[in-house]
C-alpha cells in the first residue's frame, strides 16, 4: 500500500474508524494515482485496515485505472449494473463484524451516495474523513511542488498572451479565445476554471463573467485564469490598464499592490492565516476601501482549485512548509472597475516562494 493510504489506515485505527468511502475525484486521485472525471457515475475508494483496498469505477475506465499500477482491487460495473450491490460485498468480505463508524467526504457526498451508503451500513454513524485527508492534501511533497512551478507558468504565459492582443474594439470573449487556443498549443487541456477577462467597469465585479463588452481606452483590463497541469492547477490574477487610466483607478491599483506585498511578509511556518489575511485588510481598510474588499484573502490550491486552507480574518490553523495558496487581494467599485492581484504561494522553510512571476507592477499596455 502506498505511503499516503497507509496515513489513512493508521487515522482509521487511531479513530477506531471501522472502514472508509472515499469519492471525491480529487482525493481518489491523490491516493490511488487513478485521475477520473466520472460524471454521475459512481468513482469511490474503500478503505479496511489491515485489508486490501478497493476502486470502485466505470467499466469503461478500468483499462486507465490498470494503467496507473493501482495493484490492488478493482470493482468495474456497465451502466446497467448497480456498483453498489460489488461495493456492499466488498465491504463485507474485509469487515469482521459490521461497521458502526464510516469516515466519508460530507463536503462531497450527495444525499443519494450518503443514502446507499446508510443502507448498506444501517447502523453506522458518519465521520468526517475530510479532515485528515485536508491535511494531508495541504503540505505538498517536492514533486508536487515542481509540478505546480510549470503548472503557475503556463499560468504567466496566458495572461502575457492576453495582453499581448488587447486592442481598441476587441472583446473580452475574443481575448479568452486566443489566450485559450494559446495554451492548449502548449499542451494544456483543461483549464482550472472558467477564464475571466473583464473590462471597465465589470472589473468592479468580483466574479464578472466576459462577454461582448468592447476593449476602450481607459479601461482597466483583468485577466483570472488558471491551468490544470498532471491534475494540478495553477490560480493567476493580474489588472492592467489599456492607454490610460484615472488617478482614482490608478491610486486603487497601488493600494491593492501595497496590501498584497504586506500579506506576502508574514508567509512562513508557524504563522496563524489570520494574520496573512489580516496583513493585507489592514493596508486596504487605512487607505479607505475596507468595504470594497470583498472575499477572504485567499484559498488552498493543488488538485483543486479551490481546497483547503481557507485565508481568512477568522482562520487560527498555522501555516506548514509545503502548503501552497493563493494571495489575493482585490478592491471593487460597482459601475466603476476594481483590482484585483493575485499570487500562487509556497511555504518554504524559513519564508515563502512565489510561483507566479508575471510582472504586477502597475501597467499601461499601449
């Protein structure tokens, strides 16, 4: 079994957890090596100690899951079949007596799942196993880290393809399309999430979505993208200003540099999140546009974009060597624009790392 299963075993013993379910992609990915988008079928990994492991998947996807050298048991099913009847036996052939507690996903479990689960264990109660796979999944190893370094440029040269095509009367839709095509020329498949180019005003809108608006000169331009890269994403931010901009938009812009640059410092072991988060609201709420910072400072990234931890004002759990996040201040003004910078991080041993290196001082694309 590997090293991040055998983490999970020994939790479940020390709980005095019966047995797991586990089905999440993301997490099934992490300890099986098996990266499967499964749709509304059923993906899940059974965990007993002290018994072999199950994957339970599509029929159709078993030849890939062969393929990632998972050694142990594979529980395929058609679309005709019910996999729950294959997960109940397997279930019952590595339980010794039947289970009273099942650590499961509740953050991902449907209703549905939790119900079939419920009926195959009536008497078991639900324990959150998300807590130590969290953990786990938060402190990333050296070879995740490398792979999150290409995954952040590939990241820089999107937004620099970006920029690279701003010009009078060209839409926001027309920039994801080319940035896009860019990097699926590169390799890239599959974006972190949905790609936001936003102009002018809709630049105020946190969460803008692009569409037909026309690139005019002074408008501020804001590129959030991100890749998926070997399962791990990378999560970039960056506002420009396209010929010209008003001295309001312009203090705006170095206002968020200055609180990003601040919440930077405090990024090393042992430092509690909410005082990262707390670096940057401080510069943001002196300068007058407390009200207009939004959202939480930042949010865990690996195999998801959006994982734990949550940077937020209220998040007393301590930064760890390895733990890789995003650091995102942003001011939005409704009707007028807004900023927004942000930073793929890593907790290094004495301080912190960079991933993203696309410039973020103040620009005027011409």
């Amino acid at each position: 079994m590997n090293t991040r299963l055998d983490h999970i075993v020994h939790w479940l013993k020390e709980k005095s957890i019966d047995a797991a379910f586990f089905t999440s992609p993301s997490t099934v990915y992490y300890l099986t090596g098996f990266h499967c988008h499964p749709h509304e079928r059923l993906l899940g990994l059974g965990v007993v100690p002290d018994k072999e492991p199950f994957l339970v998947c599509p029929g159709l996807e078993r030849s890939r899951a062969e393929g990632t050298g998972w050694k142990h048991t594979i529980l395929d099913y058609t679309d005709a079949e019910d996999p729950w009847i294959k997960v109940n036996r397997a279930y019952q052939e590595r339980l010794d007596r039947p289970a009273t507690r099942l650590a499961v996903e509740k953050e991902q479990l449907s209703l549905a799942r939790a119900e079939a689960l419920q009926s195959l264990f009536p008497d078991a109660a639900f324990v959150n196993g998300e807590s130590i796979v969290n953990e786990r999944r938060a402190v990333k190893d050296d070879t995740e880290i490398a792979i999150m370094e290409r995954a952040a440029a590939l990241a820089d040269f999107g937004v620099e393809t970006g920029v690279s095509v701003l010009e009078e009367g060209i839409s926001e839709m027309e920039v994801v399309a080319h940035l896009e095509a860019e990097l699926k020329k590169k390799g890239i498949r599959e974006m972190a999430f949905s790609t936001m180019v936003l102009f002018g005003e809709k630049t105020g809108e946190p969460h803008g979505e692009p569409g037909n608006r026309k690139l005019t000169r002074g408008d501020l331009v804001l590129f959030d993208l991100g890749v998926v890269l070997e399962g791990y994403c990378s999560d970039i931010t960056r506002t420009v200003a396209f010929r010209s901009i008003n001295d309001e938009l312009q203090h705006i812009y170095q206002t968020v540099l200055h609180a990003q640059i601040a919440a930077l410092q405090p990024c090393r072991p042992g430092t509690p999140i909410c005082k990262v988060d707390a670096a940057a609201r401080d510069v943001i709420t002196e300068a007058g546009f407390g009200e207009y910072f939004t959202h939480r400072l930042g949010h865990g990234l690996g195999l998801d974009v959006h994982e734990f931890p949550s940077l937020h004002g209220q998040n007393r759990n301590i930064l760890k060597e390895g733990m890789v996040f995003t650091v995102e201040p942003g001011i939005y003004i409704p009707g007028k624009g807004g900023v927004r910078i942000e930073d793929d991080v890593v907790i290094t041993a004495d301080g912190c790392k960079i991933l993203t290196q696309y410039p973020k001082e103040f620009k005027v694309v011409e």
